[in-house]
C-alpha cells in the first residue's frame, strides 16, 4: 500500500517559515511528478506548487517568490520551504504524487496556522 506522509505543519507568525515534508513509499519515486495542493476552509482544493520527474517547477502566482518545492529522490522525499507566511496561507497542506500513467496517490494533509 503506498504510502504518503506529510510533517512540518504548525502554527506560525505572519512573516515566519515553515518546511514541509513528505515521505513516500513510492517505489521508483524519481519518475512520479510531485507537488503540494493546499485547501482552506470553505474553498476548494487548489494546487501550490509542483516538481516534475525532471526537477521542473512551477508555483501559484500566489506563493511565487515565498515558496520553494524540492525533492530528494534518494530519501523518497519531497519539501516545501514557506517563508514569509501569510494569514492567507492557512490551509492543510497535501501531498500528490502522479505517475506518468494518471495513477495518483495523495498524503493525509498537515495542518499549517498562519496567525499572532
């Protein structure tokens, strides 16, 4: 059973940062494009950043210049560095991993708190 497990959520002050994590079960990980979503209550899930197999990025307009998306395919692994925070950015944070033949797998969610 694959397996995604997000950590580094919290609470945190506006103007603060957080890193994200998600470790995979994935067997051959490398070749699965990564990314985080995030959703807030009341709205819809909505995509924050993604990373290809070929460490290709992309960011919503709303998280470009704050937000950072990498992976460590040796360790399975996949980060979201979050600095400057804003209240807006309340949200619980998921994990989805795509393989190239639309197999998606999604993590539980971790919780992140922007506020004083």
């Amino acid at each position: 059973q694959v397996q995604l497990v997000e950590s580094g959520g919290g609470l945190v002050q506006p103007g603060g940062s957080l890193r994200l994590s998600c470790t995979s079960s994935l067997s051959r990980f490398s070749i699965y494009t990564m990314a985080w979503y995030r959703q807030a209550p009341g709205k819809q899930r909505e995509l924050v950043a993604r990373i290809t197999s070929g460490t290709s990025t992309n960011y919503a307009d709303s998280v470009k210049g704050r937000f950072t998306i990498s992976r460590d395919n040796a360790k399975n692994t996949m980060y979201l560095q979050m600095n400057s925070l804003k209240p807006e950015d309340t949200a619980v944070y998921y994990c989805n991993a795509a393989h190239p033949f639309d197999i998606t797998y999604w993590g539980q969610g971790t919780q992140v708190t922007v506020s004083s």
